[in-house]
C-alpha cells in the first residue's frame, strides 16, 4: 500500500478535509477542487493512518488519538495553527477532536461517527454492520473491481454510501472498493469502537458548528443515529439536513456540500474580519 500525496490545491482560507472509515481522500477530490476554484480556499485533504494510501499504522491499538496525532502533524508542517475542519463519518470523529484540541476555526460535521457513549445501542449497531460487509470486502478483495459487473453487486455497494439506487458513479464505486480492500485498519478500528466510548463533552464545543445529518444514511440512519449529537452539542450548533442523500454525500451531490462548507466558512470567515481590531 504505497503512501500517497495529499490532496492539496487552491489559496486562501485554509480547509482540512477528513474522509471516512474504510475510504481515502478520493472521497473528496472534485468537493477540494471545487473549493480551491473559487479563489477564496486552501484546501488539504490527507489520508488518514490505515487507510489506502496512508501511513501504516505501526500498532495494533489505533485509537482516534493517533488519527488526530496525523492530522496535528500535518497542519504543523502547512503552518496552520488552526484551519476549517470538515469531516465526515469516521472523519468527523477526529474533525471534533481536533476542535478540542484548540485546531478548530470552524467545525463541520457531516454524518459524523462517534455519537454514542461507552455501552450505547448505536455503537455496537454500526460495529456490527460492518462486520457483516466482511464477507463482501474479502470477496471484492479477492475479485477486484469487476465484482462490480456481478449481478445485483452494484446496489449493496451503493447502499451504505449513496442514497439513491444508482448511487455514485462507476469511477467512484471503484475507487471506493479500492479503498476498502486495501484498509489495513478495518479490524483495529472496529476494536478500538468497541473498547472505548464515542465523543465526549460534546457540551464543550467552543467553534462554531455545523452538523450535517443525511436523510438516507444507513450507517447512522436517522433518528438514533444521530440523536446522540442532537441532544448533546451546544444549542447554537447549525443543524442542516440533506435530503435525499446518504452516507457519502460528496459523491452524490459535491456541488451542494462544496456550497455548504464555502457559505459556513465564508460566514464566520466575513464575520471575523467584520470585527475591529481590539485599541
């Protein structure tokens, strides 16, 4: 599993994207471009530990901790303090720590993972649903990318990921089952799910935060999969709900979440030059 470049394009702002479990910075190649075209944002999408073109890991305990480590040291070399952080799914997890971490100038969360605590339902509901797609992921493994020709192959990729039936394109389906073939953490992430708790003190958030939820996510399907964030984040969270859209929604719709993120940032961003300086 050779280590791959990040995603890096465009001036401006600086924005951090951060991709799901079992997928890469692919998921957000034409969202950064998008981004990085209207001249107002930096934007840098890395690979996470584990993950297709990534760092090995180098422990058979990868906690949440040491993707948020990857991620510090990744903004320490660009020289950002602080960035826009946008996440989605496991992405969002470390999205929300790094936010604790004080990296944070804006929080974006898309179908976030982690909201559950130490024994919650939730939790062990998402852990096992994808040991259930175990099966799949060694038979595409052992198949390769032509699975996707088999009979009836094409509709269970597309549903944890893409709301629609036809879901993301043929070149994205591909580049997904890619992806998670070559996860080298799929079984030290899943662990790691079931030891600890999810997102802690979510109270405590101090960014300004916007929580995206999609209506037809079937890994954290609506309402309790996402009630957690609901009920926990502070009251003055945005809370935007994406209609028709699943669990992947940059791959359905990237032209809608390149706006969704530029209009939050471009907000804050407005509202802080807004003010005077202090004297």
């Amino acid at each position: 599993m050779p280590e791959r470049d990040p995603i890096h394009v465009g001036t401006g702002e600086p924005i951090v994207l951060l991709h799901p479990f079992l997928c890469s910075q692919n998921v957000w190649r034409t969202v950064a471009d998008q981004l990085a075209d209207t001249g107002r944002f930096e934007v840098f999408a890395p690979t996470m530990p584990g993950h297709n073109g990534g760092t090995r890991s180098g422990t058979w305990f990868l906690e949440t901790s040491a993707l948020v480590d990857d991620v510090e040291r990744r903004m320490d070399k660009l020289g950002w303090d602080t960035a826009h952080i946008v996440g989605n799914s496991l992405g969002g997890w470390v999205a929300f720590e790094l936010e604790r971490r004080g990296r944070a100038r804006t929080l974006t969360g898309i179908a976030p993972a982690g909201g559950w605590g130490q024994h919650a339902a939730t939790k062990y509901e998402t852990v096992l649903k994808f040991l259930l797609g175990g099966p799949a992921l060694v038979a595409a493994r052992l198949i390769g990318p032509r699975i996707l020709e088999y009979p009836g192959v094409r509709r269970i990729a597309t549903l944890p990921v893409s709301g629609p039936a036809d879901g993301p394109s043929h070149a994205d389906l591909v580049a997904l089952v890619d992806d998670a073939t070559h996860c080298t953490a799929y079984v030290q992430l899943l662990v790691k799910t079931l030891r600890l708790p999810g997102l802690l003190e979510l109270a405590n958030v101090a960014a300004p935060t916007h929580l995206v939820l999609c209506e037809k996510d079937r890994v954290f399907p609506t309402p309790r999969g996402n009630r957690y964030f609901i009920d926990n984040l502070p009251k003055d969270t945005r809370v935007t709900r994406l209609p028709g859209l699943g669990h992947i929604p940059m791959l359905e719709a990237p032209g809608q979440i390149t706006e969704l993120i530029s209009e939050f940032v471009d907000e804050h961003t407005e509202r802080k030059r807004a003010v005077p300086p202090a004297g």
